[in-house]
C-alpha cells in the first residue's frame, strides 16, 4: 500500500534512489575511492579535473573526488546520529507531555518554547568556542537542540491517539501507563516522526557544513564536504573545482532528501489523493 | 451475602465540564452474586457506561466520584485501591468489552499480539504457551481457523469477528466478571444474535458473573437473571427479568415495554415516549420523570422518589409505590 503510493511519485523515487546511492558510497568508500584521500602528492597540486583526477586535486595535491567521498560519510553519519538523539528526545518528552496532559504538558511545552527561542547556530558556535571544535560536539548540539519540533508532532499525536477507544481497552485489561504510552499509542504516532526525521537529517548535514566552512565543526584533515569547501575557498579564482562539486554535493544530497521526505509524508498521508 | 461478586452502594459520578457539574450516576446501588448476570438498561445518556467506567474506575479526567459511596468487589473496597493495585484488578478480575469493535482494537497490531498481551499482563506464562492460549481462547469465542487468524490485523476481520476478538481479550485472564458495555450495538443483527449467544455460552463454560449494558430491551430478555433500568442517572426499577417483564413497575418501564412493535399487530401505531431525558445540570426538583410521566399525580413534583421494595425482589422507585 505505502509501496504503490510512493512508486507513482516519480520525483520521491529518485530522491530515495539518491539518498541509498549516497549510502552505498559511504559504505564502500574505500573500494570506491581511486586514491587514499590523505595522501599528499606535492607534483599534482590544483590539477585541474582530467583523466587521473576527475575531479582535481587541492592545495596538498590530494584527490578531490576521494576526499568528496570518504568525506560522504562523515557528513551522513553527522546527519544521521545528530538527528537520532533528537528523535529519542523528542519522541520520549513529547508522548509523556501529551499523554499526561496537565501540568507535566505545560512545563515540557514551555520548555520547547524555551529551547525555540534559542538560535541553533550561534549556541553550536558558542559552545564549539568554548569547547574547542569536534564531531561528538558538533552531533550533541544539534541533536540536544532540534528535538522540540519532534517532540510537539508527537504531543499532538498522542492528544487525539490517547481518547481512543483501544487505549481504554488497554487500560480496561490492565496495562500500566509505560505500556500504553510506549507500546499502544507510539507505534500509532509515528508517520509523522519518520518524515520529520528525514528532513531533519538534511538540515543537520547542512548545518556541519557551515560549521565546517566557519573551521568550527569537522576538522582537517579529516575530510567532510564543509571543510573542501572551506579549503577550496582561498583557491577559487584558479581552482573552481575545489568549491563547486563538493557544494554540488551538498546541495543534491539535501535536495533528494527533501524530496524523499515529502515523497513518504505524500504516500503515508491517506487524505492526499495521488 | 456471602457469594456477592459486586456490590454498589449509593454511587455518584460527576463530570466537572465548562457548564457545571454534570452528574451522570446519581447515587446508584446494586449488588452481583458469582456467576449470576445484570442488565443495565436505559436510553443513551442515562448512566449506564459512567457507571460501567466506574467500576473499573477508567473514568475520564474530568469525572469524579463523589466521596461517600462504595463499590465492594469480593468483599475489598475498590475506590480505596492505589493505581497499581487497581491495575491488577483489571483484566484479571474485572474486564470490560467495549461498544465499538472497530476502534477497540489497536490498529497497528495483530490480534494475535493483542491477546497475548492480555494473557502476558497478568500470568507468567513464556511465548509459545501464551501462543497456545491464545489460540485456545479465539476457538472458544468461535473464530474459525485460530492459528491462521492470530496473524491477521484488525482491518481485515469483520465487525462481529472484532467483537469476538474482544471477548477474547476480556476473558483472556479469568475474570469473575465481565462488564458488555452495549456489545452489540455496532452490529447487525444477526450477528447480535450470536455475540449475546457466545456471551451466554461463555459465561456457562467459565462461570463468570456479567453485566450487560444495553438499551435494547430484547437483548436483556433473553440472556439476563437481573434487570435494572436507569433513569437519568438513577435505577428507576429492579427486578428479576421474569417480574420485570410480566409485571412492570414503574412507568417509564411501562413505557419502555409498550414502544416495543409487536409483530402480531401490523396496523397499530407505535406507541413512543414523548419528551427527552432531562439536562442533567438543570434537574428539576421532585420526581425527574415527571415530565414525561403518564401516571403523574400532584406530589410528583415535590417528592423525590426513592427506590422500594414493592413486592420480594422486585424494587421501583415511584410515588405510586411510596409509602404514607
């Protein structure tokens, strides 16, 4: 059913087939990679793209392209466990506040209005400031700060879900709080979540790579699509390579993202008539 | 009255909305033995599923039960249970099935899944011999081919399957009493028919008490020992069924019975009871069925009638039977 929906949406199929091809490269990037991206090779600095290098080489005469792939991984996995932490935040917080109600949902809702109110970027670049830079910190922050949008889908999930007749029934056989809310009625609120969690991996993966190309987030030479970037920006006027396909990257893998996500938001909402 | 299952005393259920208190059960009493079934019969919104909720004390939040009134059940005061230990009442020793099969099942799991819970919550038995219960419980309440349905997901069963699932989940722990909360009336006929007749076989084959919930009239002839009939909020009448439907008391019993169709007369207007149940947050002083009364007299409008017993066992509350 979810299947044939989403099939016929021909724009979510190639943002699906995108965004597993960006995990098959993540996966196999050493097989995939003609060079190792920290190699150091002095004769072929700022090579433009030809037949040895596809893509170019940089500064340090390193392969664009190996870099831009190893550099797959970090960004996803970024993307990916950043977002994670905030889903699990998100889910628990939000399915207590609305199934509890009360003043339990009054106090975790003003502390999503709190945490709204903070501007995500200049926390990340306060505490990378005060912390100094690194991956961990980097997933932590955005995961801790982007949990709230989640966690208000959840609550309005869980506001109509809970006045469900199959939740007295629940009750009525003697299931304790933790099993409704955790096993009854979350399996139910969940539509939302997966497509919130698939643009939220986006936002995420974009968000490094600013932080990469401030120098507050990956740091070189580990690569990462942010900090090519930011590499190849003092080259530019003889190396457009160095920041036009890693920005290519960002944007595609972003873009098919986005479309993926709206795609399973169109083929899970039965209101919508494809 | 050792073998008492339940008993209700003088209970009172308010729900505290916008409007003002509404107070949906209005000092009700009754009592269950072991094995016997009650019904409890009366027009929508006259009590019945408040009452049924609070015995199982699964009442919404803005209902209360007004201090004062007790519901004993093998003898232990229920309203004086913390949560937890109401939560092992339910399903093991009470359970409930409810009025609407479609939406009572989840929808996310199979059914399989959702009996087993049942059996899970309150025994400890592993996986594979909750499996075999379970399978044991879908072919006592008559579900064709158990150990291919256990895999099946609500949409796929039909309403009268549902309702059949249900009672499976109820009675999956043993329960001593079972409260249908109107169990038949999200079903055709037919089918009606031979969910009140599993009820009934059941209750036979696993000696449970029930209470029947219901607003129909026929359902409660065939299948229950008891009968009480709840008016706004209040039992107007209660009788062994046999008495209740030879000889009616009260009037609005009377009146219930008389808008039943006959089938040998095909020409007679249908008899039917004018007016509506009164707004439970304006109720008038004296008698509430005063309005609609056909036997009404004078100091109807004073008195509040109180339940009496008129002839053994047989329990009205009106002024025709008030004494003095």
């Amino acid at each position: 059913m979810f299947w044939k929906r989403f099939k016929k949406n021909k724009l979510a199929v190639i943002g699906g087939i995108l965004v597993f091809g960006l995990f098959a490269v993540a996966i196999f990037a050493p097989l995939l990679a003609p060079y190792d991206p920290d190699i150091i090779n002095m004769e072929q600095v700022l090579q433009s793209p030809g037949a040895a290098h596809i893509l170019g080489t940089d500064d340090l005469g390193r392969d664009v392209l190996s870099r831009m792939i190893y550099g797959t991984r970090i960004s996803l996995s970024i993307g990916f466990i950043a977002i994670a932490i905030a889903t699990i935040i998100g889910v628990i917080l939000g399915s207590i506040s609305g199934y509890y109600g009360r003043l339990i949902d009054s106090l975790i809702m003003r502390l999503v209005d709190i945490m709204l109110s903070v501007p995500t970027f200049f926390l990340l670049l306060t505490v990378l400031a005060i912390v100094g830079p690194s991956i961990w910190i980097v997933m932590f922050v955005i995961g801790l700060t982007g949990w709230m949008s989640i966690a208000r889908l959840v609550r309005a999930e869980f506001l109509t879900l809970k006045e469900r007749e199959f939740v007295q029934a629940a009750r009525s056989i003697g299931a304790s709080d933790a099993r409704i809310i955790f096993r009854h009625i979350l399996p139910n609120a969940l539509t939302p979540v997966y497509v919130s969690f698939i643009l939220g991996v986006a936002g995420a993966i974009l968000m490094e790579s600013g932080l990469s190309f401030l120098g507050f987030g990956v740091q070189p030479p580990t690569p990462s699509w942010g900090n090519i970037l930011t590499a190849g920006r003092e080259y530019m006027e003889v190396a457009w390579w160095l920041i036009l396909f890693p920005g290519i990257a960002i944007f595609i893998t972003c873009l098919s993202y986005y479309i993926l996500g709206e795609g399973i938001r169109q083929a899970l909402d039965p209101k919508l008539k494809i | 009255m050792n073998n008492c299952l339940l008993e209700v005393k003088n209970l009172h259920t308010s729900f505290f909305t916008d409007a003002g208190e509404v107070k949906a059960v209005r000092g009700i009493s009754f009592s269950l033995e072991q094995g016997k079934t009650l019904g409890l019969v009366g027009e929508s919104g006259c009590g019945k599923t408040v009452t049924a909720l609070s015995i199982m004390q699964l009442l919404p939040n803005q209902a209360k039960i007004t201090p004062g009134g007790s519901i004993l059940y093998k003898g232990k005061e229920l309203l004086r249970l913390s949560q937890e230990e109401l939560r092992k009442i339910r399903g093991r020793e009470i359970s409930m099935v409810f009025q609407e099969p479609m939406t009572a099942l989840n929808p996310v799991f199979t059914i399989g899944e959702q009996i087993r819970e049942a059996i899970e919550l309150h025994g400890n038995l592993n996986k594979k011999e909750a499996t075999n219960e379970v399978i044991k419980l879908l072919k006592d309440v008559g579900i064709p081919e158990p150990n291919k349905r256990i895999k099946d997901y609500p949409h796929q069963l039909s309403g009268g399957m549902r309702q059949r699932v249900l009672i499976a989940m109820a009675l999956a722990s043993f329960p001593s009493l079972l409260i249908a909360d109107e169990p038949t009336t999200a079903l055709d006929v037919t089918v009606q028919a031979q969910i009140l007749e599993l009820i009934g076989a059941l209750q036979g084959l696993k000696k449970i008490a029930i209470i029947l919930i219901t607003h129909d009239l026929g359902v409660v002839a065939e299948r229950v020992d008891f009968v009480a009939v709840m008016y706004a909020g209040v039992i107007v009448e209660y009788a062994s069924t046999q008495n209740l439907f030879n000889e009616p008391l009260h009037p609005y019993t009377k009146a219930l019975l008389g808008s039943i169709p006959k089938l040998e007369d095909k020409d007679a207007k249908l008899n039917t009871l004018k007016g509506s149940v009164p707004v439970l947050t304006e109720l008038p002083a004296g008698c509430i069925f005063y309005e609609r009364c056909k036997e009404k007299s004078a100091r109807c409008k004073d008195i509040t009638p109180e339940l009496v017993e008129v002839k053994e066992g047989h329990w009205a509350a009106c002024c025709l039977y008030e004494k003095g």
